[in-house]
C-alpha cells in the first residue's frame, strides 16, 4: 500500500494533524509532553493507503541513546521504504528555521526522498510571520535544491489545510490505489 509519512520535531502538532486528516480525535495520541511517539505507527486509510506517524525529533529529555535509534529507524524507513510516496515534513510556523528542522530537509533532498513543506500552528501566528518563515526556509533549500517543494499552511485547531493535505495525498497515489469515480445516477425521463 502506498504510504504517506509525518515527520517533524517534537510538539510540532504531527498527532493532532493525522487526527484532522482522518477526522478522528483519537486515532493519534496527541501528549502534552513531546516526545512522546516512539515507533513508527501505520494507520490504513480507506483500505487504500497509509499514514505513518514518525518519531519527533529535537527533542532534548530523551536520551541520547533512545534518540539515536530512533533516528536510525527513521532514517532507514526513509531511505529505504519501496512503497514511500511522499513525506509531510512539519514545521511550526511561528519558528524562523531552526537547526534540525533544516538538516532533515536537506538529508530529504539528498537521499532524493520527496516530500510537502507542511507549517503546522498557522492559528498561532499572524500571516505576516508566516510569509516570512516560509521565504526563510525557501531560501535554505534553494541551497539544495533546484526545485521548491509543495508548501501547505495547516491548522489543526483551525480546520485549516484538511483538503489541501488530502487533495495532494490522492494527487501522488498510483492509480490503483485512487478512489473510484463516482458514478452518476442513471437519467429518468420525466413523463409530462
């Protein structure tokens, strides 16, 4: 099944945006605390394709040890997964680009991995700011990158990007896993 992966640091609202995709509260523990995905978790969606809600990262009270296996598996399902066709890659876009936001992004584009620039907390911040941010870490990658990857504005508590996020999911899925067309009803004749 063709997988769509969320990836980004701790507390960046990857939970509460696979809740929103799928219109579920529950399907992702959305913690207080960050850090607190620790296994890649798949969710079937439709019978059709799958979500994976990746371990965060940047996130300083796990211990080194536990950070760098789950970066190891991270990085290997990435680089290494045949049935990948996209990464959502989440960041908060109340942040100028931070450190390990712009190392993952640019370990992406040279595993040539693709993914969606998704700024998460858009109800948090002016649109100003987000403009700003999002032109920041266009500039990073332009570093990288010929080519600027799809850039989606989302709100989880705002209900913001659901249509955007799913639109571009069935966009990229192969045509065997698509939804089927939706037949039209059969046309009556009207007797006068």
């Amino acid at each position: 099944m063709p997988e769509f992966a969320f990836a980004g640091r701790s507390n960046v609202g990857k939970s509460s945006l696979l809740n929103l995709l799928v219109g579920k509260r529950d399907l992702a523990r959305v913690s207080p605390t960050p850090g607190h995905t620790k296994h890649l978790n798949f969710f079937t969606v439709n019978g059709r394709w799958r979500l994976v809600d990746l371990p965060g990262y940047g996130y300083a009270r796990v211990e080194r040890a536990e950070r760098g296996r789950f970066s190891s598996s991270v990085m290997q399902y990435l680089a290494d997964r045949p049935n990948l066709e996209c990464v959502f890659a989440l960041v908060d876009s109340s942040l100028p680009p931070q450190d390990n936001d712009l190392e993952f992004l640019e370990w992406l584009v040279e595993h040539e991995v693709p993914f969606v620039l998704v700024f998460t907390k858009a109800d948090k911040v002016s649109p100003e700011a987000i403009q700003t941010n999002i032109e920041a870490f266009k500039t990073h990658i332009a570093q990288w990158s010929e080519t600027s990857p799809e850039i989606v504005v989302c709100s989880s508590a705002a209900m913001q990007g659901r249509t955007t996020l799913l639109n571009l999911i069935e966009s990229v899925l192969p045509p065997e896993h698509k939804k089927p067309a939706a037949k039209k009803p059969p046309l009556r004749k009207t007797p006068w």
